[in-house]
C-alpha cells in the first residue's frame, strides 16, 4: 500500500503541536517527581537503617547489663 499523503488545517496542527508540547511538560514534570520521590526514599532507608544501628546496639547494652544484674559475682 503507496503512502499517501495527510493533509491537516493548519490549525489543528497547532492544536496537535502545543498538544504536544503540554505532553512533554508533562513528562517532565513527572519524571521531576518521580526524582524526588527517590530521593527521599534514599533519605528515608538510609534513616531506618541508622535507627536499627541504634536499637540494635541498645537492645546489645540492655542485654549486658541484664546479664550482669543476674550474675552479681562478677561485680
């Protein structure tokens, strides 16, 4: 099948290209969000991970103070 040509009025093909170009603004705007979003997400795991550091390193002094207070011959 021979490709014919499309004839447009002009102003639809105004219409088609700010159609376009709000589509692209679009786009980007999104991809800017979808930038921070990641961003914070990084931020928010590199957050959780300090707070299990601390419990953890809690939950181990809880631990050797609990074991010390039940064996008071080492003191």
């Amino acid at each position: 099948m021979d490709k014919m040509p499309v004839f447009v009025k002009v102003e639809e093909y105004d219409d088609v290209l700010n159609t376009m170009d709000t589509i692209k603004n679009r786009l980007e705007a999104a991809k800017a969000t979808l930038a921070k979003i990641n961003q914070l997400k990084q931020e928010e795991d590199s957050q959780l991970q300090n707070w299990q550091t601390a419990l953890s390193e809690i939950e181990n002094r809880i631990s050797s103070v609990d074991q010390l207070l039940h064996e008071p011959e080492k003191f």
